[in-house]
C-alpha cells in the first residue's frame, strides 16, 4: 500500500474527508500505522445520549434541555455499522466494545450485537464482544443482551455510598439498581464482569476501599479509572486527579496485592490481584486494576480506534476530528474501497496525546484546544 494520506479538511461537515484508494489492495488482517501499531480493537459509539449527567462526562450545564443531540437520520443503521465493522475485523479488529452515551438507550441494540456477532476474524475465531454500560438498564436487558451474542460487561459505578453516587451521576439514580444491574449480568453469564470506578479527588476517593473490599472474591474485577481531560466541558484540573499510584497503595494497605500479568498486548489496566496468607496471588480473591490515562500513558501499543455514533472514525480518544467513513458508506464505495481508506488513514494515523501531555506543563493539557467529547466517542 503505498498512496500516501493526505487528510482534507471539511469545513462543512466539520470532519476530515476519508482517503480513498481506488486500487487498494485487499485486507490482510494486518495493519500497522505510523508508530508500528496494529488495529486490533474498535469501540463503536451506538449513541450520543445519555440518561445519567456525570459531572466528569456529561455535565447538566452543558448537556441541558436545549442540547442539540445528533438527528436519527444522522446515525449510521445498524446495517452500516456492521459493514463498517466487517472492514475492520478484515485488518485485524478482534475485539469490538460497543459504548456512547449509554448504549443501551440505543433501540434495539440486540439487533446490532447479533449481527455483529456473526462476524468472524481472518482465522475464521469470533469476536471478543463487550460492551460499556452506566448499568441502569441491565436487569431490563442482561438476558437479551446475552442471547444475542454479547461476551461481557463493563459496568461503571463510582462509588458505594448513595449519596456521593447519586451526586456523581447527578440524575438521583441509585447504588442500588446499579448492583442489581451487575448482579442481572452474572445471572445471564455477561462475565467476567468488570467495574469502572472513576476516581476524582475531593469527590469520591473515599469510596475507593469500600469498592475494593466489595467485590473482592466476588469474581467482578474492579478497576479505578484516573479521571482524564477528555472533552472540553468537564472542567478538568490535574489537582482532582488521583494517581494510580496511590489508589493502589491505600488498597495494598488493608487488602495486600502483587501484580499481574497483562493478558493482552495494549490493555490499558495495570492488574493487580489480591494476595492470600502466603503472600502469593490468591485466584479465589481475584483481582483489581488501574487505567493510569493520565500518569502512564499508555499509547507505544495503543491498537484501538474509535467509531462515532454518525459514522466517524477517530484515532485517539483526544482527537479533535474524526475521518468520515459515512459520507463513504452513504455515497456508494463499494467494501474494497471502504477497506482502503480505513487502511490508508490508520497507516497515517501517529496519535499519542497522553505521551505528549506528559511533557506538558500542569494544567496546560485542560487548555490544550478543542476534543471531542466522552459522550460522543465512548470511553
Ligand atoms: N455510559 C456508559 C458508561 O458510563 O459506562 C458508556 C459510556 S462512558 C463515556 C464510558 C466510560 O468512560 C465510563 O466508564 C466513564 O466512567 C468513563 N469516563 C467518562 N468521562 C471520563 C473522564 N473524564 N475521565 C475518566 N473516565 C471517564
Ligand atoms: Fe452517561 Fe456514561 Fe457519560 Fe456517565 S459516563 S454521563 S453514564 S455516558
Ligand atoms: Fe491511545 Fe490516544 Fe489514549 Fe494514547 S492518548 S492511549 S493514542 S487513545
């Protein structure tokens, strides 16, 4: 492959235009872009809205009554997103997470996690097919979802004490029905299950042991999430941010821990699993983890890229435009040519915002320009 990309800038649509290569070559299940890395992992965004108001996320100010969310004729049908996907898995996606919003306000979202499950790898294996939910709607959906095809959750809850919860989601929703929700999952078998807490100090950092404590042994994996500079509507500021690091030094205080093994190349938690009598790694236990977005980045083997509810493709969670592969889909290029423009824009694709933003003076990165939005891209 050797076109080079040249992205153009669409005023009007706000998007950069997706290359496209009429004589691209076919997909190898291998692509790598400008920094060595393969795609091997796409988060597809289902939805833009939302019934929770996390203040780090989807702050009421901002997301209001008059927020302009994006038409349904906007949206790419399930149809599209699965032609989209196929292209992907055809360069090397293996694991596809479906987020938002709350991907569960999408209608029908089983529909989609059908027909998503029907597709297979170069090597002919299945997906790994997850899915990222605030929890609210799970007891109403775990078997559903289950039927369809999903593998697993990932369910967000930033803490154990109602008030601080209710606060945080700023919508009044319970603890309760959350854990209710998880616990519909493990009954329909969406596990391992794992838990998100996003950990903001001076908000919620108290409920870091209780969370640990919790569901240690329960065979849910709880993993503390630094709270990051996404989007420009949260009012991040570096001093609300607890590092990792000290997240797991309070834990290793009451409830000893020894690292783990990552599992995957480009997984983003640190593992950590809880230590018996004997000092050693106690499986019965389980484990617990960290995603240190802001004081370790981890982009050297970032494989992930990121599909928009509207069908654009964004190459790090901080970028500012995503590729329009709907205007492809929309206007007639036939699988080859899709193929080759995904290709042709990861193979130019050198995004490594956390790395940079490491150099940066504190406090710079919350100025540092425009993002696109948490509730957009999904985490
Ligand atoms: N609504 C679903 C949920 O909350 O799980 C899926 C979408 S949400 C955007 C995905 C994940 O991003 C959640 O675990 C959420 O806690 C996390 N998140 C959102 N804003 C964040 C921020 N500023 N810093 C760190 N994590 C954030
Ligand atoms: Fe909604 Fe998830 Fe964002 Fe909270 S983090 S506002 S639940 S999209
Ligand atoms: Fe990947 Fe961008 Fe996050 Fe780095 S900052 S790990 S490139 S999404």
């Amino acid at each position: 492959m050797t076109d080079r990309v040249i992205p153009l800038l669409d005023e009007s649509r706000q998007g950069l235009r997706a290359p496209v290569r009429p004589h691209a070559t076919a997909p190898s299940g291998l692509v790598l872009d400008g920094l060595k890395r393969p795609l091997r992992d796409l988060r597809i965004s289902v939805t833009d809205r939302c019934n929770f108001r996390c203040s780090y996320c989807m702050p009421k100010e901002v997301f209001d009554k008059d927020y302009q969310y994006l038409p349904h004729s906007s949206l790419l049908s399930f149809e599209e997103v699965t032609r989209v996907a196929r292209q992907f898995v055809a360069h090397g996606v293996q694991k596809i997470r479906l987020t938002g919003g709350e991907p569960l306000l999408r209608k029908n979202v089983e529909i989609l996690i059908e027909q998503l499950a029907a597709l297979r790898t170069p090597e002919g294996q299945k997906l790994d097919l997850t899915l990222t939910t605030n929890g609210s709607l799970l007891r109403k959906k775990a078997r559903v979802l289950k039927d369809a095809g999903l593998d697993r959750v990932t369910v967000s809850l930033d803490g154990l004490n109602d008030a601080i919860f209710r606060r945080m989601n700023d919508v009044d929703f319970p603890v309760a029905d959350v854990l209710d929700g998880i616990e519909a999952a493990q009954e329909a078998g969406l596990g391992p299950i794992k838990v998100n807490m996003v950990v903001k100090r001076g908000t919620n950092e108290q409920e870091i042991l209780p969370m640990a404590r919790h569901f240690r042994g329960t065979g849910v994996v709880v993993r503390f999430i630094e709270y990051m500079d996404v989007g420009a509507t949260n009012g991040w500021r570096m001093d609300e941010v607890m590092p990792s690091a000290e997240v797991m030094a309070h834990i290793n205080e009451s409830m000893p821990v020894v690292p783990l093994e990552a599992t995957a190349p480009g997984e983003t938690a640190q593992r950590w699993g809880y230590a018996g009598a004997d000092g050693q790694y106690d499986p019965s236990l389980g484990e617990v983890g960290v995603i240190s977005s802001v004081t370790q980045a981890f982009c050297s083997d970032c494989n992930r890229a990121r599909l928009s509810t509207e069908g654009k493709l964004y190459l790090c969670l901080f970028a500012h435009q995503g590729y329009d592969l709907r205007e492809l889909v929309r206007g007639g290029a036939d699988d080859a040519a899709l193929a080759g423009a995904i290709a042709a824009i990861w193979e130019g694709r050198a995004d490594r915002y956390s790395q940079l933003r490491a150099s940066m003076p504190p406090d710079q990165a919350a100025k540092s320009g425009r993002r696109i939005e948490m509730s957009y891209i999904g985490g």
